[in-house]
C-alpha cells in the first residue's frame, strides 16, 4: 500500500511538472506569433524605419551628475565578474542596497540616492549582465542562485554585514530570495511592486488575467528574438514601456524627461547590452518553486495600483509568508514604475518604515 501511494505522488508530480512545462514552452509559440506579426506589420508599414538605429556614442550627461553620487566598480573574487555601482553617503554609514528592476539599471534610484544619503551608505547597483557591470555570455550564468550570491558577495566587498535592501520588480525577486536565504544579511526589507516569489508562481497559474500581463517572462525563453524586436525603431518598445499611456508613468507622476529616457536608451542599445538582462528570466521557469518560503524580516510591500504587469492581488497575499512586521501600502492611481514616477511620497513611506522601532511577531 505504501509502495503505491509512493508510486502515485511521483506519478502525480510527473504529470504536473509536464503540464507545467507544456504550458510553459506553448504560450513560448504564442508570444513568439504574436510578436512575429507585429515585426511583420513594422516592415510592411516601413522597412528603413524598422531597422533604423541612432548610433549613441557618449553618455547623456545627467548619467555622470555628482549629485547622484559616484561611480565605483568592486570585483567579485570567486566569479570574477566586475559589478558597477553608484553610491551617495559617508563610508561607515549603515548601507542601503538598491537593486533595479527591468529594463532599468542604477539610475533608477536617481531619487533615492540623493534622498537617503542623508543617515545611509546608498548604493544603488548594476546588477549581473546589467549596464557597466560584466554580463556573461551563457545564460546559465544568470540563474537565481548566481544572482543571491551576487549580493552576498558585494556586501562582503563592500565591507557590510548586513543591509537595508529595496528591491524594484526583478530586483524585488531578487531582494526577496535575499531575504529567505540569507536573514541574518537584511536588517529591513522593502520591495516595490513584486509580490513574494511563492505568491507569484502560484497566482500566474491559476489567473489567465495575470499570464498575460506576465507573457514577457514567456517570450524572453526564446533566444536572440526579444534582443532584436527591443532593438528595431530604435528601441521604440523601451521607450513604449515608459512612456505609453498602457505600461508607463501615469499623467500625475513624475514623467521621465528627454534626457532620462535617452539614458535608458543609451545604455540598452550599447551592443550586447539587452543579452545579459533577458538571461535573467532565462532561468527562472528551471528555479521555481521555492525549497523554502518564509521571511522572518520587517518587511515593507509598496504597490502601484495601476501596474500593467502585476496583479495586486498578490500583493495582499504575500503577507501570509512574512513571519514578522509586514505593511502594505497601495498607492492608486500610480503604474508599475513607482519610486520614479511618485519618488515623494515612496521616499516618505520608506522613511516611515525605517524610523519605526518594530516588535517581532511571536
């Protein structure tokens, strides 16, 4: 009797782990039709403009702005990577480690670094495959194993035990796992518009309407396709994802200025530039779900009602898998893109938290 039970649970996991993957690799071929035909329709409606690209030289000048702070590379010993980061405040100060999301890089924490050098060491990061940090070739150098002891390392290097950590849509997964993995590294943790790791596998499963929002992480298995459709019109889809009225900052937000949206452009359209953080989600279908849920960290959860990629159901369910302090704040009417679109009011919330002497759940 043991012997069958033991046969059907693997027999059950089988079969879910290939449903799993079926639908995994089929909405791959979906996502990869649909952006076929918009190719199709760009060339149709004009070739020449389709594969035109603006040669970017040089760096817009707000990347090199003293205010934001300065620009530091540290190497990793045991990957020999070489990470590049920009950070504002007094050596000594406790540290503040800002990890972006996609596509961005450190200079979406442009409001964060002249905010909390204040009372922090703010270092707001370029992660692996990211902007001026190495990005290696194979995108088995991306998984989330790699990319948790990334940040373990660089605070090693930086000469920190632990760390504020905030986090922003990927670098929100990363700042979770962080959190699971290593406790005794993350004094407090803030993530921004991502839900806990467990609450996202699980919901995309089971709602079609958040699939959807999420066909991004299905389209980048593909390889170099989602590179070249970044790259035609001139990246107009990374200009698309901020700007547009569907996926970008909202009209009472703090819009990207010319310059700020160049600076994207630049450093994504530099060659090689866009392999490295699609890697990234790569991996991910091969490393969920997580051996381990539980963060046993006073944890703050900042949501954009308005994000056009996540759901924010998920966000009140994340609460169940935090042992200790956790808010939630919604702020409506906001996108996906909140400390740069309402950098006021995330700067004063993340203020609060920091500032509250906070009790341990039994």
């Amino acid at each position: 009797m043991a012997r069958l039970r033991d046969c059907l649970l693997r027999l059950t996991v089988t079969i879910r782990s290939l449903l799993f993957w079926s639908l995994v690799y089929c909405y791959c071929g979906l996502c990869a039709s649909v952006y076929l035909l918009k190719l199709l329709w760009s060339i149709g409606k004009g070739p020449a403009q389709t594969f035109r690209r603006v040669a970017r030289e040089h760096p817009p000048a707000c990347l090199n702005d003293p205010s934001l702070g300065t620009h530091c590379y540290v190497r990793i010993k045991d990957s020999g990577l070489r990470f590049h980061y920009v950070a504002a405040g007094e050596r000594g100060k406790p540290l503040m480690l800002l990890l972006h999301g996609f596509p961005e890089f450190w200079y979406s924490w442009r409001h964060q670094l002249r905010e909390f050098k204040s009372e922090y060491r703010v270092v707001a990061l370029d992660l692996r495959g990211y902007g001026e940090t190495d990005a290696p070739i194979h995108r088995e150098n991306y998984k989330l194993d790699c990319l948790i002891t990334d940040i373990k390392d660089i605070l090693d290097s930086l000469g920190y035990s632990k760390c504020v950590l905030i986090g922003h849509d990927w670098g929100g997964m990363i700042a979770w796992l962080i959190a699971i993995c290593y406790p005794e590294m993350v004094m407090k943790l803030i993530v921004i518009n991502f839900p806990h790791p467990t609450v996202f596998t699980e919901y995309i499963l089971r709602h079609p309407a958040q699939l959807f929002k999420s066909s991004h992480y299905y389209f980048f298995q593909i390889p170099w396709f989602p590179e070249f459709m970044f790259s035609i019109n001139d990246f107009k889809a990374l200009k698309h994802l901020f700007t547009s009225h569907s996926t970008g900052i909202g009209r009472k937000g703090c819009r990207l200025t010319t310059e700020d949206l160049e600076a994207y452009i630049y450093v994504f359209s530099q060659p090689g530039a866009l392999s490295g953080p699609i890697n990234h989600y790569r991996n991910i279908f091969s490393c969920l779900p997580l051996k381990h849920h539980m963060v046993t960290i006073p944890t703050l959860l900042l949501w954009g009602e308005k994000d056009a990629f996540m759901e924010v159901e998920m966000a009140e369910v994340t609460k169940i898998y935090v042992k200790n302090y956790f808010r939630l704040t919604i702020l409506s009417e906001v996108s996906h893109w909140l400390q740069q679109e309402q950098p006021d009011i995330v700067n004063k919330l993340i203020w609060t938290f920091l500032k509250e002497e906070i009790r341990k759940k039994d």
